[in-house]
C-alpha cells in the first residue's frame, strides 16, 4: 500500500507575505519575486501569476527553462537568470530574459552569443561579496566592466550581491562587511561613462529576509529569496549603516 503525499499553498498566506515585505521598503523600492526551483517547490506558474497580480515588478529564476516557462506562460514583466548555463543562452536570449552577469567567462560566451543574435540582451552584474556561490569577484571587477564596454549588445541593467545571512542579527558584522565592499564596488561601476543610461539607483540586494533589513542606500530592487513563501520576522529589523 502506497501513501499519497498532499502539499496545500495557502495564496491567502502568500499574498499576505507579499505585501508584508512590500510594506517593509521604500515606496520607489521595487521587489522582484523568487521562483526558481519549481517556486520553492510549490508551483512555479499558478505562484507566478499569483505574485504577478499582487504586484511583483519583476521575477527571478535559476535557469533558462524555467524563465522560457514563465514567458509562455504569458509572464511579460522581466525575468532575470541568476545562473543561466552555457548551453542555454541562446534560448534565454531569443525569450528575452535578463541574465546575471557571474563570471568572466559567463560575460564572454553570452556577449559572443547576443552578438550572433543580433539582439539587444539586458544584463545585471553580480557582484561576490562574501557569499562565494556565484559572482564576479572584486578584483575582478574592472576586467569584467572592460569587457562589457567593448560588447554592444549587452544591455546594463544594475548590479546585485548575495547577502548570506542578513536574517541573522548575530552576523551584523558581517552583513555589514559585505555591504561595504558592495559600496566600493557601485563606485568603480559608477565612473565608467557608457553607463549613463541605467538606473539612477542600480543597486539591488538579494538574501533570505533583505526586506527587514533597514539600508541607508536607496536600493532599485530587493529580492527576498524565500520569505515571501515561509515569513518569519525576528524583534526588530537590522540596522545597517554603510
């Protein structure tokens, strides 16, 4: 005798998560909605539109397929890979997703495919600040923008970092390092001239509860990783001083 297994997503309790974290940021804050990896094992497309109609500016998976899902599925606003393979890109392009920017050899392979493309592909630099999953790393990081200068067909859009525990106020100390060396690195981004035309605030956090962490810097987007499907809030909020 086999046992059947039952998993209820409550939308009421989603859409009250949402909006939660939309209440924690700016206003002019925008929040992108995680989905990747079947949205935390729940549904990638019925949580998708979910997000969508509660007012998501934008979404995030981890691989071409699932934003090439989302796309079909008739998702319009933008959708960025943060680790799209090689393989791939040729499909992420051709469905217009935004891609992450996490190494060097990532930014050479996606400039030669957009090229053989001809199509204007939006890209957002991930910046390695100490989580050391993905990322261009900070000595890297004048190499990368080098190349970025010299591929047209690259659009840029912002740059990001992974915080790695921004949920835990005992790591105060290191949230704060690593936005520290997020600030010296939008410096460096921000005195290269071809960068005109992107946001007047390209810089995002990502990590698990960045939305009940308290910036000093005006943040273009926040990507709360996966609270917006399991909420928990500790006393307080963190109080981060760049």
């Amino acid at each position: 005798m086999s046992a059947s297994t039952r998993l209820e997503v409550s939308l009421e309790a989603l859409a009250h998560n949402y909006l939660h974290l939309r209440s924690l940021i700016p206003h002019s804050t925008e929040l992108m909605a995680v989905v990747k990896a079947n949205a935390y094992g729940t549904d990638l497309l019925r949580l998708s539109k979910e997000l969508d109609i509660l007012g998501a500016n934008s979404f995030c998976v981890a691989y071409v397929d699932e934003g090439v899902a989302l796309r079909n599925a008739g998702i319009s606003k933008p959708i960025l890979v943060i680790h799209a393979q090689i393989d791939s890109l040729e499909k992420g392009v051709d469905a217009g997703l935004d891609f992450s920017l996490y190494s060097l050899d990532f930014i050479n392979h996606l400039a030669k495919v957009a090229h053989s493309s001809n199509k204007q592909t939006t890209v957002h630099l991930n910046l390695n600040t100490g989580l050391n999953r993905l990322g261009i790393k900070p000595n890297e990081l004048e190499e990368a923008c080098s190349t970025l200068l010299a591929s047209p067909q690259l659009h840029l859009g912002w740059m990001m970092t992974h915080l790695a525990a921004s949920e835990d106020h005992t790591l105060l100390g290191f949230t704060r390092s690593q936005l520290e060396q997020f600030s010296a690195g939008t410096r460096i981004w921000a005195r290269l001239p071809p960068f005109g035309s992107r946001p007047t605030k390209p810089w995002n956090a990502l990590g698990k509860s960045v939305s009940r962490t308290k910036f000093e810097t005006d943040y273009h987007s926040i990507l709360p990783v996966i609270a917006v499907y399991f909420l928990t809030l500790n006393d307080g909020c963190l109080m981060l001083r760049n």
